[in-house]
C-alpha cells in the first residue's frame, strides 16, 4: 500500500468533482496533503455544518463552485485546471432522496459523468480518470453471497439504477474514446457504506446516530434487520488512490470497474452499527428505537466481493468495523469540544497512511 503516501502525488494537478461533499473533503484533504495541486468543482456544500467548511478546504486548494449538469462549465474548469488526474465523485448520493427527485438524480449521476468524460476527453491531457460510483449499481438480488464486478448492473430505485447507467456510460466512453495511446485511461470504482467524522447527511445512519448521541436523545433508525458493506472512507479512499497511481503510470489492464469494500465480518446489520456506536458514545448515550413509518423499498442484504483488488492492487482494509467506529465518535466528540477539525481529520489520514504501510508489509 506505499501507492498511499507516494510522492508521485507531489505538485500533481489533479481535480476532484463533488469536493464539497463528506467523501470528496476527506480525499481533497488527503490530496493535498500529499502534495497534488487540487481544484475542486462542486455545488456549495450540501449540509449545513460540512466538512468542507469546518476544515476550511477552501484555503488550501482552487474551490470552483460549479453543476456537474452545466456542460459548458465543467469544460471550462478542465481547459484551465489541465489536470492530469480526474476524480469524479459529485453526484445525487441518497436512495430516499431519488424516490423524491428522480429527474435530479439521473441528471446528476449519468449526465454529469457523461459530462466529466466529455469534457476530460475534448480537453486533452489527462492521463487517468477514476469514476466513483456505489455498491448498489448491481442488479441486486438479495442473496447471500458477495458481488463481484463481473456481475450485472442494476437497481430498483432511482439512485441505484442510475448508478448503473453511470457505469455503462463510463463503460461506453472507455471503449468509444479511450481505448488508444494518448487517451486517458479510465476506472470506475465501488466501494461499501462509507462512514467517518465529518459526515452530516441527513437521512444516513451514522450522522443520524451522531445527532441524536451528541443531543443526548434516543435515535430513530429503520430497517434495523439490513445488512450492509460498512467500511471508514479512508478505505474506500485508499483505493481510489492506489488504483489511480497505477492508471498515472500506464497500467491499462487497471483501467476497468473495481470494488473496495470491506471483509465478510464487517458487512454488519444497521442494529449492529447502532449499539456498538452507543458503547463506543458512553455518557449515557440512549438505546436506539426503531422508526415504523412507510418507507421506499431500500435493499436488504448487500455485499461486495473485493477480491480482485486485493489480489491485483494489493489493497486490503486496514481498519475494523469497531475501529471505525471508535474514530468516527473520537473525531465528533474532538470538534464538538472546539478541537480544530482540519487538524483532526489531517491527524486521522496520516494514522491511517502509517497502519496501511503495516498491513502491508505484514500481508507481504
């Protein structure tokens, strides 16, 4: 995993679409700590606190505010950043929210990735684009085992389908435009349920439970049965940076859809994650109630098969579920007590940078 700390990164002009968001903060951040030339494209942040803002991320790179569906624009940002490294991760990220706005949510999540490749591909340049879409772009069939990328694309609600459409655009793109010398090589990438500080999404599990631990109120979840891939973003991020190190060095047979998400143990019931973040909470944090109201169909059981990267990468994930949940609440009890949260989320990445070279050397 020394892809995670390599100096390659170092001056780097690199872009990151959706920088704004809780996913994009913390990889912008890790960027820059790495030494990359970062510039963001992205709607204002989408909470109100945000991570973007608490780590003040617009002091320290190019901060575009900008709509992934404005063609025109996204052009303009790629011709004067010139990056030769392409993350794109803005996107409509919820499931409920889709059923509510589903025209929103296909113009985001398929016409902003056609525009992201239309416009890297007009621009010239770039050398690898890393395309992040979700777990739940797979047909999913509620069965036991884990799927793997061969599997066929899917989704029974807005965002997961059109997650699927975004995959086969990047597919189409990949094999239309990008498939000689000269041309970007491009990768998609599927990662778990992703949690970490800093992540104040409404209508998600772990910031729910964070509100209501920190108001010292009972929190409400639903669907205490289902099942998902948990993993902390720094796993899913470290992914995404090996696997772009390898595309920056012209290894095509990496330019393809990966998955990234967690071991077996750690694909765990919403219930699970709600007590065991109640212990790791203390203080007299309240037991967790279960929310009756109808909801929209959200899938049950859901798993990825993560093999390939560990054979073909070498990624592994660092971190236990339980792990990730005590740095989860030590990262908002330090801010919630005024801590600096650029300097606790800094201080979290290079922790994480340091025990990946560990897991490493010991899986050699």
């Amino acid at each position: 995993m020394e892809a995670l700390v390599s100096a390659r990164w170092q001056g780097r002009r690199v872009l990151v679409t959706g920088h704004t968001g809780f996913k994009g903060s913390w990889l912008a951040l890790w960027l820059h700590a790495m030494g990359a030339k970062v510039t963001g494209f992205a709607l204002p942040p989408p909470t109100q606190p945000s991570l973007f803002a608490s780590a003040r991320l617009d002091e320290l790179i190019d901060h575009v505010v900008g709509d992934v569906r404005d063609l025109a624009a996204l052009r303009a940002v790629v011709e004067r950043a010139r990056p030769k490294v392409i993350f794109h991760l803005a996107a409509q990220p919820l499931v409920r929210l889709s059923y509510e706005e589903p025209v929103e949510t296909y113009a985001a999540n398929v016409m902003g990735t056609v525009h992201v490749l239309e416009a890297a591909r007009r621009a010239g340049g770039v050398q690898a684009i890393v395309c992040v879409t979700s777990d739940k772009c797979y047909e999913n069939r509620e069965w036991d085992w884990a799927y793997r990328e061969s599997d066929p694309m899917g989704g029974h609600d807005p965002y997961s389908s059109s997650k699927g459409c975004a995959e086969l655009v990047v597919s189409a793109w990949r094999r239309s435009y990008f498939g000689h010398g000269g041309t970007p090589l491009l990768a998609s990438v599927r990662a778990g349920n992703v949690i970490g500080g800093g992540d104040w999404a409404v209508d998600r599990l772990v910031p729910d439970l964070v509100r209501a631990f920190a108001a010292g109120a009972a929190p409400l979840i639903r669907s205490p049965g289902s099942v998902r891939p948990w993993q902390h973003v720094l796993e899913a991020l470290g992914g995404y940076l090996a696997l772009a190190e390898r595309l920056m060095a012209g290894e095509r047979r990496f330019a393809e859809g990966w998955n990234f998400g967690p071991g077996d143990e750690d694909a765990r019931s919403v219930s699970w994650i709600a007590e065991r973040m109640r212990a790791a909470w203390r203080n007299g944090a309240m037991a967790p109630a279960t929310d009756t109201a109808a909801r929209p169909h959200e899938a049950g059981l859901l798993r990825l098969d993560s093999a390939r990267a560990r054979a073909a990468l070498g990624w592994r994930p660092v971190l236990t579920l339980g792990e990730a949940i005590d740095w989860i609440v030590a990262w908002h009890k330090a801010v919630g007590a005024g801590e600096d949260a650029r300097r606790i989320t800094l201080g979290q990445i290079a922790h994480y940078a340091a025990l990946s070279i560990g897991t490493a050397g010991a899986a050699a």
